[in-house]
C-alpha cells in the first residue's frame, strides 16, 4: 500500500512537471516573434502561414503530451499491480545449473512483452510526425496523366521576379556514380573504368579550385589509394582540405536497403568510416543513395547515428515524387516511427525526377536538360535519345544557353521551400575520360560566369559538393543544429515498393536468387561468431604469453577481407541478385572464400580458448587441431553434415549458432582430444552461442552409431532423439544418424557434451509413416519402426504441449492448428501457387515482378510422397513434390522453439520458364487489408494492402518476418533470409525459400 502511493506521488509529480513545460512553450510562442526563414519585407503570406504551422505544432505537442501523460498514469497502475504480483510470488528459476530438467524450461521464464506498451509507442510516435506515409499511400490515386515535359509530374510556372529580393543559389555536383559489380565483375569495372575517372579526379580538380567532385564507394576507393604513390595521396588530402572533394556516406558501398540485415549494415559502415578516419582522417557527414531500389528509413536511423546530419534519397515511386513535389515536402526531417520526439530526425532531401542521369537532374523537361550533358556532345560515343544534342558554350551562344539552362533552375526550385537549389551533374561510371573532365567542367563555367555577372537574372551558379549545398539550405531556412525542424516537415514510413513508371513495381528483387541471400545471412553470422571468439583468444594469447605462436596477424586480415566480402555483398546489384550471372559467381565465390577462411578462424580461436593448460598450446598449420563439422563443396553447393565416427580418434565437435534467428542449420567444428580434456575414449561437441542471450536450442549432428550416449557440460545425461538419414525420399541410410538434443548455454558461452558409443543406449528411436501410391512389401529395417500405407483422407497428426496440427493425408500440407492454451481451432493452410508472367514486351526479372494475373495452383499428377516422423525431440512431415521438397517441423520443447513450426522448402524450378513458384499461407484471421513486415530485422512497419494497386505493388520486403493479426491471434512468419511477402484476404504470399518459422 504504501509502495502505491509513492507510485501515485511519482505520477502526478511528473504531470505536473510536464504540464509547467507546456505553459513555458506557449507563453514563449505566444510572445517571440516568429522568425522567417526568407528576407526582412518579402512575402509576409509567408511569415503568417509559418506563424500558423507553429501554433498547430504547439497544439500537436500538447495533445501529445495528453497521452504521454495517459500512459504514465497507465504504467503506474500497472507496474504497483505487478509489484503486488511479484511479492505474491518471489520465487525465481536459476539458470546457472545445468540439469537436464533445465534444458527444458518452463514458458513462466520466457520474458513477456506487453501489447499495450508496443501499442504507446506506435501511436505516439504516429502523433508526433507531420507526414505519415500510411496516410500518403492511402490517399494517392496512383494514376499517371500524361504531365507533359514532366511526363510524371505536372507543368511548372513561376514569375520572373520570384527572385528579385533574393537570388536563386545553384550548386552542382558532379559525381560518378560506381558499382562495384553489376554488368561486369568488381574487379573489371576497376581496370575498365573506376581508377581512371579517381586518377582525372586528381588532376582535373587542382586545375581549378572551383570545381568540385565527390566519392561514395570506399570499396573502389581503398583499391585505388593502395596503388597510388605519395604525391597523389597528398594531393587527395588537400583536395579535401580545401573542400574541393568530398566522400559522402562512405560506406564500403551504397547499401541495398531492403534485403540486407541491420547488422551487415552497420558492419560495411564501420568498415567505410574506418578506412577513412584510418588514412584520410576525414569522416563524412551526409548522406547519398541514389540508385538503391526503395529507401528503408533503418538506414536514415543508422546515418543519424553515425552522426550525420543531412541525406538524399533517388528511387522512390514516381506518385510519391509527384506528390511531394506539390506539396513542396520534397525536404523533410526523417523520424522514426517510434520516436516520441525528435531525436531521430535527420535533414533529407528527395530527388524529385524520374533518375540521377543528367537529363533528370536539372530541371522538369529531360529534352532541355540533355543538351547540357556535354559528354553527349556531337562526335562522342553517347547522344541524347530526343536528338538534339547538347552545343559547345561560346560567346556567341552563352546568352541563350543560359537562360535554357536558367530555366530550368527555376523550375525546379519551385519544387522546393527555399531558393537553394541542388543539381547534380553526372551518371554511372562517369568522368572515366580526361576529355569529359574538360567538356563538364569548361562549359558549365562558362555558363556560371555569365549568369554570375549578369545581376538582373537573380542567380548564383556554382560547383559545390552535397555538404556545400546543405550548408546553405540550412543557412537559407534558418536552421541550426539546435534549431526547430518547424520549416520543414517531418515524414515518418518508408519507401517501399518502388515504382519507376507504369505498373513496374520492383518487388521481383526482393526474391531474387535467393540462395545467394541465404548465403548472406549465413556469412553474416560466422563472421559474429569469428569476431568474438578472436577477441577472446586474443586476449588468452596475451595473457599466457603465446602472441607468438597464436596467427593474430593472419587471422586478422582474414577477419578484415571478410568484412568486406560480406559488405560488398549488401551493394545494391548484389544482394538484390540483379546483376549479370557471371558476376554472380563471382560475388559468391567471394562469400564462399570468406565463409572458409572464418571457419579457419574460429578453429584456431576456439583451439586456444578450451585448453585449461594454456602453456600446452602450439598452433600447427599441417595438422589443425580443429575441423569443422559441415562441408560445402563449392559457392552454388548447399552444405551437408560430416558424419562423427565414434570409433575412430577422439575428436571434439564445435557448433556455431547463428546469429539470425530463427537459424537455417547449424554449423560444427570438430577438435582432436587433448590431454588436457578427459575421458579420450569420446567424442566431444563444443558449441559456442555468440548471441547475448541465453539460449536453448535444438541442436542435431550426424554420427556413424544409434548406440549414443550424450553428456551434459555438467556430465549428466541429455535426453537424446535417433533420427533416420534418408537416401531420397523412402530409404534409409545406415552409414549414419542424425542425434538431436536441446542444448543449454549462457550469453557469448561455451560448452563441452560428451558422446559416448555404448553397448545399450537409453536414445529414443524416431518412428516414420510413409504415404504412398503403392506400399511395397519389403522386410522391416533393421533399426527403426518404419511404416508404410497408402494415401488416406485421414488427416496426419502432430502435436506438442502447445498445438496440434492437422496435415492432409493426400498433399501432407498443413490444414489446420490448434492451440491448446485457449483450446481454439485456426484454418491454417499452405498450398503451393504458380506465377506467370505478362504477355507484354516487359516481362518479369531480376528486378520486376510482372504476373500475369492471380497465381495458378500448383497442380500434382502424382500425389507426392509423404514421410512422417514421430520423435521424443521433434516430429515432422515432409511432402516431395516435383519442385519443391517441403517439411514442416514440430519441436517437442519449451520456449519460442516449441511454440512454432520450422518451415523450410528446397526449391528446383530450373527446368521452368517464366514462372515463379510461391507458398501461400491462408488462414481465418480476419486481418482485412493490414499486414506488418520488418525493416532490416530491426522494426516492424505496418503495411496496408490496395485494391486500387496491382498485385507486384502489394508486395513488401522482409528481411526477418512479416505477420497478419486480428483481435483474437496472429499468425507470424519468421525467415532466416530477405525475401518478398504479399499480403492476401486472410493470408500471406512468400517467396519460398529454405527455412521459415511459422508462430501462432
């Protein structure tokens, strides 16, 4: 009671602290003078709207701070509650033992996350944004009228004296823009074009110091600076100094933004500023993403983080520029959906035209802006598609040119709030030429000077860099770092899907080669587990005086070119599998080098760090002392399991556990015994989690006897499960078992199991059904109870202490859960679907995604082959099917594992044309046209489906999971690779790919 009212004290000292703040806010509004961002005496319309945007912001924080104030006396009641709850019930489960019952923990110890604070943070933060892209999408026609010049847009008028008080500043910003990998490899696009145009970047701009240049790409740039000699590096750096070049992002590449994790991210980040802070001492401060396909507002979270202060973004959906460019919220602040305030507020600017090519850049009418793209001048190798090409400045035609060009300035400043103006001024693989150098830069400042010293055209023209311009728009605006954000609006959502024109929505990317995205996800997390286990040995061979022995150096540039493997995967033709074949290979033949040198790493790292005598350690190159479990044969191989001989020479098992959740496999490294471990006559499992939490998981490995014991670190028994290793779809093999078993370990822990070959094991044996045309009268195996019938529209049954699920006893797919908590019933049902292609000159690709209506059914001659397993560990069904072979599995534990099924499809469609092949979950949710998907594995973005869109434009990213719900349950679909979702009446369409997790 009296723990309540201190609770009720707190409660309503902290209302009052917050309604004082807001009386303090309007009375300080209510008597400042609003400041204008434009000149003293001009436009004072303007002043008097600002002044009204200030009040309604004013308002829209009061009425925040109503419901701030709501939850918090909310949260009281409910926090005394639970205080009241927890000195009811003070007992608490510890963990630091390992019996075998504690591999098996009750759902009482899963942590519990209240709805109703996820529900606070969302509507809050909905509150608090100006723009909600929700709400745009909802309210877009989505048409596209002819809008002449501007095909997408709308004709742009303005009045000639708009400028006179105050003159139009124009910078622009020559760039090139470098993939590294896309129609050729990385390492062809260097020697073909990318050190060319950054050895004329050194020599162009030192011949005049108004022209400017900036870089992106610090994958080409370190390639390039570790070839160059000193004078040129010194070159650079002044350069720099002087503001003349400036890196913008500077991460190792220009990120896809909708298939790569929040780690990868983050990683090809460092990796870039580290390089840079490393030999340049220079970190960059805006942002530039220009050419990846829709724009995830994770990265505009990462970049604030990173300290930046200022973004541009390109491909967004050509109604949204449309849209924005009326409303002039081309400029915006970007804020987080779940952001309260404004912390997470960051300066963007939207591009507001079809590309970043030069005749987009301009200004509205791509025919005008052409003839100022001086590489297309008469004679070259390039020409404008509207012919007629650009002319030579001169005195004779620099009047006339200028005032085109001028024009086309205005134009597009009239887009925007202030009279700075942006103009970028290049393309992919631009300035490789010395000649395009000069025919840039010697023309255009011939028209800058004109229009410089012509004062009655009200103009300021130059060269600048991103940063150049975003300095005097924040001038321009009266905005500092500390100053209000009111001048411009502040947009909350993400750019997803993009549209360049028509119905070409980019959602075909999203699953495109998707084996390569898986690869991705299972570098990503060797790399995790590499990295510390390095550290941690590190700091071991220090300790104990064995840095001499130990690889550090090596390992450490293995360490390093993997980062970096890894990031040149998250470049936007890479991860997105739009690049040609070739370069394919060769992005995977980089991530598969990488995955084989980190497991060099982890087997040298975990090598040191389980020896209890330190002083015995020796590091051999010939003979390892550690090899790992899993092999894969080649970069386009899938891995497979070596089998553990219990009778031959003691070895020791390592096990990695992914850093994706939910995982596609496991991973092994196998050690040879030393004398410092004991009981040699065994075979030993270290597995290691790299994550920092506490982990039961299900772990299986393969060995060559079902006479196994299992052994906790704890040396006491661990319940084991025998499983069959199958040669196809009905024959077992007996060269080896798959063991399963659920294995305990601490945060960034280590553990060692013993296994044991015994003359009589306690494991419990699997038992199969297999379902099929004809039941063939064979003699009984000699191991497991293997039955086999005919196909029954009986349904198949599995079940755990959560849920039931029914499965057809024709197809073997899910039919139907039930939960036994609440004891109800849910229509959940897979099916497999065929997707066309438009009959249309465009066709579905690596990029688009063009069906040609509804998806087809996937039709089966031949009922497929069912095989269904009982076991005490898990129990599953698989259904082998033409195309695809597809297994459901239900765990028998406790935790998240055995509240869900593991889902995974192996798919073969290379023998199809113009056809995709999707899984199709359908339920009886009612969850109408609402459906959520996370952004990077990082938040959750609500999504609505449009029935005034088609089908490709219904389709959203998802990197970890999507989910539909109604009142009463929702049906959650975790994934261990990016891949795309479409939401249906009641249901979801996914791409399929190897592993999903199916919650309730």
């Amino acid at each position: 009671m009296k723990l309540s009212r201190q609770f009720t004290v707190f409660g309503s000292a902290v209302f009052c602290v917050v309604i004082f703040s807001l009386y303090l806010m309007l009375d300080r509004g209510h008597f400042d003078q609003p400041k204008s961002p434009r000149r003293e005496g001009s436009f004072p319309k303007g002043q008097l709207s600002i002044l009204q945007e200030k009040i309604d912001h004013l308002e829209r924080l009061l009425a925040e701070n109503n419901e701030i104030i709501s939850n918090i006396r909310d949260s009281v009641i409910n926090l005394s509650e639970s205080v009241k709850d927890g000195q009811r019930n003070p007992d608490a489960i510890n963990f630091s033992q390992g019996s075998v019952s504690e591999l098996f923990p009750s759902a009482s110890v899963l942590l519990a996350v209240d709805s109703e604070d996820c529900l606070f943070a969302s509507k809050s933060g909905r509150h608090g944004s100006g723009v909600q892209m929700l709400d745009v999408y909802d309210i877009l026609p989505f048409d596209n009228p002819d809008g002449g010049v501007w095909k997408q847009g709308f004709d742009i008028t303005y009045n000639e004296n708009e400028w006179d008080s105050e003159p139009l500043q124009v910078f622009v910003v020559p760039h090139s823009h470098n993939d590294p990998g896309w129609l050729k490899t990385f390492d062809d696009y260097f020697r073909d074009q990318t050190q060319h145009i950054l050895n004329n970047m050194v020599i162009k701009l030192q011949e005049d110091n108004r022209r400017k240049f900036m870089w992106s790409e610090i994958s080409y740039f370190s390639k390039w600076w570790e070839g160059i000699d000193s004078q040129k590096r010194d070159a650079v750096k002044r350069l720099l100094k002087d503001g003349q070049f400036e890196i913008v992002t500077g991460g190792w590449v220009m990120p896809d933004e909708a298939s790569p994790h929040y780690f990868a991210l983050i990683d090809q980040l460092i990796e870039g500023h580290q390089w840079l802070e490393k030999n340049l001492g220079v970190k960059p401060k805006s942002g530039w993403a220009i050419d990846p396909f829709g724009h995830s507002p994770t990265m505009a979270y990462l970049l604030k983080r990173a300290g930046f202060s200022n973004m541009l973004i390109q491909r967004v959906h050509y109604s949204v520029k449309k849209y924005f460019a009326a409303q002039k919220t081309l400029e915006f602040f970007w804020r987080q959906n779940w952001d309260l305030g404004s912390s997470t507020d960051i300066l963007c600017h939207m591009m507001p035209f079809y590309s970043y090519d030069v005749p987009h850049t301009c200004g509205p009418d791509p025919k005008l802006c052409c003839q100022f793209d001086f590489k297309r001048l008469p004679g070259g190798r390039v020409s404008c598609p509207w012919r007629v090409p650009p002319e030579a400045i001169h005195a004779g035609n620099v009047q006339h040119r200028a005032w085109i060009i001028l024009d086309q300035y205005r134009k597009k400043s009239k887009l925007f709030r202030t009279k700075v103006l942006l103009a970028p001024l290049g393309d992919d693989f631009r300035y490789s030429e010395s000649s395009e150098w000069d025919q840039q830069y010697q023309n255009y400042q011939k028209l800058f000077d004109y229009m410089n010293s012509h004062p009655e055209w009200h103009v300021k023209a130059q060269f600048g860099t991103l940063s150049d311009y975003f300095e005097a728009l924040r001038k321009e605006s009266n905005l500092g770092e500390k100053s209000s954000n009111s001048f411009f609006p502040v947009l909350s959502g993400d750019f997803f899907t993009y549209a360049d024109r028509d119905h070409h929505y980019w959602s075909g990317y999203f699953t495109s080669r998707p084996f390569y995205k898986r690869l991705d996800r299972v570098l990503e997390s060797y790399l995790r587990a590499a990295e510390i286990l390095y550290s941690l040995a590190l700091v071991q061979a220090s300790k104990y005086e064995k840095m001499s022995v130990f690889p550090s150096v090596d390992n450490y540039k293995l360490l390093t070119e993997a980062r970096r493997n890894l990031g040149l995967f998250q470049h936007h033709d890479a991860i997105t599998g739009t690049s040609k074949d070739w370069v394919v290979v060769d992005y995977g033949t980089r991530l598969f080098h990488s995955i084989m040198n980190l497991k060099k790493v982890i087997i040298d790292s975990a090598h040191i760090l389980i020896l209890k005598d330190k002083s015995a350690y020796n590091y051999d190159t010939s003979t390892p002392f550690l090899k790992m479990d899993d092999v894969q044969s080649g970069q386009d191989s899938l891995p497979h399991k070596t089998v553990i001989k219990l009778t031959s020479q003691p070895r020791l098992a390592v096990e990695i556990f992914p850093i994706c959740f939910p995982s596609p496999d496991m991973t092994f490294v196998c050690i040879h015994c030393s004398s410092s471990l004991s009981a040699c006559n065994a075979k030993y499992l270290l597995i290691y989690n790299p994550m920092e939490q506490e982990r039961f998981s299900v772990v299986s490995v393969s060995v060559n006897s079902p006479r196994v014991k299992l052994l906790s670190p704890l040396g006491k028994p661990v319940t084991v499960q025998i499983s069959a290793v199958w040669n196809g779809a009905t024959t077992v093999s007996h060269e080896a078992y798959q063991i399963s078993f659920v294995a305990h370990l601490p945060p960034l822990g280590l553990g060692v199991y013993q296994l044991l070959e015994v003359q009589s094991s306690e494991a419990v044996l699997a038992e199969y059904n297999i379902y099929m045309r004809k039941s063939r009268q064979e003699k009984p195996d000699r191991l497991f109870k293997i039955k086999e019938m005919e196909y029954s529209v009986d349904n198949i049954i599995l079940e755990n202490t959560y849920m039931k699920l029914w499965f057809s006893g024709m197809s073997g797919l899910l039919e139907k859960i039930s939960t036994k908590e609440d004891g109800k019933n849910h229509q959940i049902k897979v099916e497999f679907a065929w997707y066309g292609t438009t009959s249309n000159r465009d066709k579905s690709g690596a990029y688009l995604f063009l069906p040609d209506g509804d998806a087809k059914p996937y039709i089966f001659t031949d009922p497929p082959t069912i095989r269904v397993a009982h076991g005490r560990i898990f129990s599953e069904v698989v259904c082998f099917f033409n195309h695809v072979t597809h297994t459901m599995r239900l765990y028998k534990v406790q935790g998240l594992e055995g509240q869900s099924v593991e889902v995974s499809s192996i798919v073969d469609i290379r023998g199809e044309y113009n056809r995709e092949l999707a899984m199709r979950i359908s339920s009886d949710i009612n969850s109408e046209n609402k459906f959520f998907t996370d952004l990077n594995g990082y938040q959750i973005q609500p999504r609505l489906t449009m029935s005034k869109l088609p089908l490709q434009a219904n389709i959203y990213p998802m990197t970890t999971m999507a989910y539909i719900q109604d009142a009463g349950v929702r049906l959650t679909l975790h994934s261990a690779q990016s891949l795309g979702v479409a939401s249906l009446k009641n249901g979801i369409d996914v791409g399929t790919d190897l592993v999903q997790h199916l919650c309730r």
